[in-house]
C-alpha cells in the first residue's frame, strides 16, 4: 500500500478529502471542509470567496505587478473503491480515483504557505468543482466572483500513476487531447424473438455501428494525426427473448486538434444518419460535455522547465520532457484565456487513473508543495 508511515499535516488532509469523495457540483462536503481549513489560516492576506460548489482565495501581494494562479480540481468519481486503505471512501459507490484529493491537498500546502508568507504579486487560488463532468472551468471563468481575482498566468498539476515519486512530467504545446463525450440513441421496433422480420433489432443496429465507428478513425483521419473514438458502454434491451426496440451507445472522442474533432464528429453523424437509413430507425447524438485541449504557453512553460532543471539536484526532483496524451481536462478552458501550464507528477502505483484499486504514493504531495511554493515565490520575484 502505497501510504506515509507517518503521515504530514498535508497527508492527513489528504486522506480526509480521500473519504468523502462527491462528483460535480455536489461537492458540499468538500466545500465546506476546504472552508473550514481555510479558516484555520492567518487572515490577514487573505480572502475568500464561494462559486457554486467551488471557493477561491485571493492572497494579496506585498508591492503586486501581477497575479499569478493555481487551480485544483475537487470532485470524486462513481467509483467503489477497492483499495486496501484503512480511510477509504464513506460514500458507496464514489471514489476519489483520479488524484483530486492529492490535488486538493497539494493545493492547501501551498495556500498555507503564502497566507504566512506572501509574495509581492497577487496569488489566486482556485478549488475548481466538475472536472470530471459536466465541467467547471468555463462557467467559473465566466463567473463574477472570479472576474476581480482573474490571474495573468495560470499553473496546475495532474497525478501520473506511471512515473515515479519524484518525478514531473510536461511539455510546451499541447499536453493534453481535444475531448468529447458521444452519446447515440437508436430507436426501432421491438418485437418476439421467435418473430424477427417483424421487429427491427437495435442491438444488431447498435454493434454494426460501434464496427462502423472505427472506421472513421481508420479511413478519415491522417495516420499522422491522432483520434481515438471509444465506446465504453452499451445498453440495449430487456429480456433475452425479446427483440431490442432502444440501445443505447456511450463513448468517448479524443484529438490532438479542434479541426480533428469537427472532422470526427461529421463523419459520426453522416454514420449514424446511414444507419437511420439501413436499418429503417431513428438515432440522436449527444456529445454531452466538450473539453478543450491542454495547451501549455510555450515561453512559460519553457522558462518553467529550465527552472527545475537548474534546481532539481537540490530538491531531488526529476524532469521529463514527456509526449502529449490523449487525456481530457477542463483546464484546458483557463488555459485558452490565460498563459500557464500543467504538468504531471508522478505518484507511482500500478493502477491507473480511474482505476478502483489506485493508491498514489502520498510522498508526492510534500514534494509538490515544496516545489511549486519554491517556484512561484521566484516567479513572483523576477
């Protein structure tokens, strides 16, 4: 088990957030914990503010030229957990197994710092709710408690499951993919199994489909380029003896650009409208919550790099310069307003993100802390 024998002040935040794991904007325990730390913290620099089920805290600078901020994303995963932890989820069925409860507490480290200690520019810090759906970023871009606290330069880190302890991991450019959900409803005619020519089967309609759906990446998009259409899921039907009337297909598009994604989706769409057509029923797309890509400012996140690597033998810290992945993240929307980055950060643990059986490497969150309160004090004072 991947867990601090004794654990930080950090750590133990850590595994509080770990047991009440709540999913987008329903994350009111979650607010109302991150607010009741805050509380603790000397007052003086600070403000706070709520939006939604998120808070954001301004740290006033001493003699401000800009305002820099860090965002941490705050909700849990329908998930039941499967770790062998002694403080697993409280909440059947929820789990935090993406890493927004290192996220969290990573980013509470690095609050407590600056309330004490703060820098000549302004700090905003932002404990963002629904990354993982229906989406948080951009309606709180937009929001008017965020408008006067709006940072000129944006930083947030992401868990990597496989890299060590140690190590971080980020690129300038593009980091993460263009992301869609996809949704497709067919309807036909249900009907007795003993009676197929009088029914029209979606279950047959649907797995043609799903082969069809691969051939769009296959056949329309440059091998050079990079697209994945997954369907997670199928629904469809009642009873084994009965002819399906519904299915229902769930998935997932990624690209490594916008124009691959409109491409993607006008040849889901001229698919989905033949099979209306073959199979004589009626279809309807969803694409549910669209997430820009990740694309890390090439100056910023350069100079970020060159940086730790004049200071990683000190602090015993590993850069990589890694390949983009085809991941989602809503931070891509702060990042389409705002110059920054992400990077990754290695927690070192067999199990993947998403994953029921995922147990980071908690050593990494007072690395994490250590590093970027180190990073952004000398941002501030350039």
């Amino acid at each position: 088990m991947s867990v601090t024998a004794t654990p930080s002040r950090y750590v133990k935040l850590r595994r509080d957030l770990h047991q009440i794991p709540e999913t987008g904007f329903q994350e009111f325990k979650t607010q109302q914990y991150l607010l009741d730390y805050i509380s603790t913290l000397p007052q003086e620099h600070i403000e706070i503010r709520t939006w939604k089920t998120g808070v954001l805290v301004n740290v006033r600078g001493t003699q401000p030229q800009k305002r820099l901020g860090y965002r941490a994303d705050m909700d849990g995963l329908p998930i039941q957990e499967d770790t062998g932890y002694d403080f697993r989820s409280k909440h059947p069925g929820y789990m935090h197994a993406c890493g927004h409860d290192l996220h969290m507490a990573i980013g509470l480290g690095i609050l407590t710092h600056f309330a004490s200690h703060p820098v000549q520019d302004h700090l905003t810090f932002i404990f963002q709710p629904a990354e993982e759906g229906p989406g948080g970023a951009k309606p709180m871009l937009e929001s008017e408690e965020l408008k006067d606290w709006m940072p000129d330069e944006i930083f947030a880190l992401h868990i990597a499951p496989e890299y060590p302890v140690g190590t971080i991991a980020t690129k300038p450019g593009i980091l993460f993919a263009n992301t869609s959900e996809l949704f497709i409803d067919l309807t036909g005619k249900g009907g007795h199994a003993a009676f197929p020519h009088n029914a029209n089967d979606m279950v047959i309609a649907a797995c043609q489909l799903v082969g069809q759906l691969q051939t769009v990446i296959a056949r329309n998009v440059n091998p050079l380029d990079s697209a994945v259409i997954t369907i997670g899921k199928i629904d469809g039907g009642t009873k084994q003896n009965i002819i399906a009337e519904k299915a229902r297909l769930e998935g997932t598009i990624r690209t490594l650009s916008a124009d691959t994604m409109t491409l993607v989706k006008s040849r889901i769409e001229a698919l989905v409208h033949g099979l209306e057509t073959a199979f004589a029923c009626q279809a309807h797309i969803d694409y549910g919550s669209n997430y820009l890509q990740v694309y890390n400012e090439e100056k910023i996140t350069s100079e970020f790099m060159q940086w730790v690597r004049e200071t990683q033998q000190s602090y015993h810290i590993d850069l990589i310069e890694c390949k983009e992945a085809m991941t989602g993240e809503d931070f891509g929307y702060f990042l389409e307003s705002i110059p920054g980055f992400m990077f990754w950060l290695g927690v070192g643990t067999p199990y993947g993100l998403h994953h029921a059986k995922i147990e980071p490497d908690e050593r990494s969150i007072d690395l994490a802390i250590g590093l970027m309160t180190r990073y952004l004090t000398w941002k501030s004072n350039r």
